[in-house]
C-alpha cells in the first residue's frame, strides 16, 4: 500500500503592488490607486478585489485617501490563500500642500 500525503500549504501568498509604493499628490487633485496583484504557490494570481479579509480566499483594500485634507495615508491590500495564510502589501499617499 502506498500512501501519499499532500504536504500542508504553509507558504503566504505574494501582494505586488502595480506601480510605487509611495505617492505624492497635490492637495484637491483626484486621486485613483492603481491596485495590486497577488499570487500563490497554491492558489494561482489575482487582482480581483472582493470578499472580507477575515474570508478564506479573499483579496481586499483597507484605508482611503482624503484629497482635501493634507497629510498621509495608507491603502493596505490583503490576502487570504485558501489555506489561510496571509499576505500584505502597503502603499503609502502622501497629500502635499505645495502653495504659497
């Protein structure tokens, strides 16, 4: 009898994000974030963001970004393999103020 075991999938998944991880943006102007991309030795890729993060499975963006309002913010993407493992990625906006 041979029996094989399916070793447990302990590995995080990867979160890139698409374009740099830092920002700076005039006050008042619009701002739109480029995303990210995940992907696992398991799961495969994504981009799609949906699903609560505490959700198996799921890939999702924290945080927002006031353009009206000077100052620095965070956007937090994050992912849940289907195993459970986690994995993160952090993009920093910066609001800047540049007039005299």
């Amino acid at each position: 009898i041979v029996l094989d075991s399916i070793p447990a999938d302990t590995t995080p998944p990867t979160v890139t994000l698409i374009g740099s991880g830092t920002i700076n943006i005039l006050s008042g102007s619009t701002y739109v974030d480029s995303g990210a991309t995940w992907s696992d030795d398991t799961d495969g890729t994504g981009e799609t963001l949906t699903g609560n993060y505490s959700e198996t499975g799921s890939f999702q963006s924290t945080g927002s970004v006031n353009t009206t309002q000077t100052g620095t913010y965070t956007i937090e993407y994050l992912k849940v393999d289907n195993a459970g493992n986690t994995g993160s990625a952090t993009r920093t906006i910066n609001v800047l103020d540049t007039l005299p």
